[in-house]
C-alpha cells in the first residue's frame, strides 16, 4: 500500500499516521522527522537542512526530494509507505510521481482529513495554551491555514483528478477518524 495523507495543521495527520501505517503493515515517513533524524545524525543532507533551517528558510524542493527518495528505498519501505507532510508542492508531486515510475509503482490512494477550519483554529488554540506556545495565536494560526489552503490546493486539486483522493472526515474522536480512514481506503483499492 503506497499512501498519502494530507491536512491542515491540527487535522490530526500526524495521530492518523501512525494508526494508518500499522493498519497497512507500511512505515509512517513524516518529512519533518526525517529532517530531525538527518540533522541529528549529522548526516551531509542534514548539515543542510540545519543550515537552511537556521537561516528561517525553508528547505528547497530539490533537497527534500532527495531526502524522501532516500528513505524510501530503505528495505522497510519497499513494500510500501505512508507518507506525512510530503508532498508539499507540485514540484514534488512530479518528482515522487517519477521516483515511483522508475521503481514500478504508484500511489493507491491520497488521504484527505477534513476539518472544519474554525474548529481547527479551536484545536490549534487549545494546544497552544497547553504546550505554552505563545507564538501560536489565533493571528498567526488563521494565516498558516491559508498559506496551507491556498498551497494544497493545487495537490489535491491534481490527485483528484487523477481519481486517487479520498476525502475523509476528520472530525472526532482518534479511532473514529482511523476507522473512517480504513473502511475510506479499502473502499478505494477494492480491498
């Protein structure tokens, strides 16, 4: 099973990940944790990402192309994978789309949690006060969902009319949402 799963910060991508992932037998690969295992490490592609991070960029397509395409031929990934948080730009769909040609596969389905933005905007501001973000305020929040919604678009936009979305209801509770996800993407790959 090769997937994606796609939404707005706070959806709950990260939670359905992991639940997913084991569901299907395949690693969860989060793009974020891969950048933190690199840069600790030390690796040469994580000195660059720590670099770039440290200037306040953000890491160039190419690199975590690189990146993903390296952890995807590790073993545990050969019979699948779900990925979090990539991709990210059409860049990168196209560049997973020929990294996936060239090694005889293709994606069976793209995972899309939907969630109420105002509800979302509530998640995020409950989270932010129990972990004391103060730099999460509902300002900052509401802005990084329409960097988020106008960026994603596009890629959704793609992967539907490829017939691979799977729209998804991300309101309720963790196992809810997970059996929702199953029964969604089973549905989907005829399983």
């Amino acid at each position: 099973m090769r997937l994606l799963i796609m939404g707005a910060p706070g959806a709950g991508k990260g939670t359905q990940a992991v639940g997913i992932a084991t569901h299907y037998g395949v690693p969860a690969i989060s793009t974020g944790d891969m950048f933190r295992d690199n840069v600790k490490n030390g690796t040469p592609l994580g000195k660059q990402v720590d670099a770039i991070m440290k200037a306040g960029d953000f890491v160039p397509d190419e690199l975590t192309e690189q990146i993903v395409a390296d952890r995807l031929d590790q073993p545990d990934a050969q019979g699948g994978f779900l990925l979090d948080g990539f991709p990210r730009t059409m860049h990168q769909v196209d560049a997973l789309d020929d990294y996936l040609d060239k090694h005889g596969h293709s994606l069976d389905a793209v995972i899309s949690l939907d969630v109420d933005p105002e509800d979302l905007i509530a998640r995020l501001l409950k989270r932010a006060e129990l972990e004391g973000r103060a730099d999460d305020n509902e300002e900052t929040i509401r802005h990084r969902m329409e960097v988020y919604t106008s960026s994603t678009a596009p890629l959704l936009d793609a992967y539907k009319s490829r017939g691979l979305l799977v729209a998804v209801d991300g309101n309720g509770t963790v196992d809810e949402v997970g059996a929702r996800i199953a029964a969604a993407v089973d549905a989907k790959v005829g399983r």
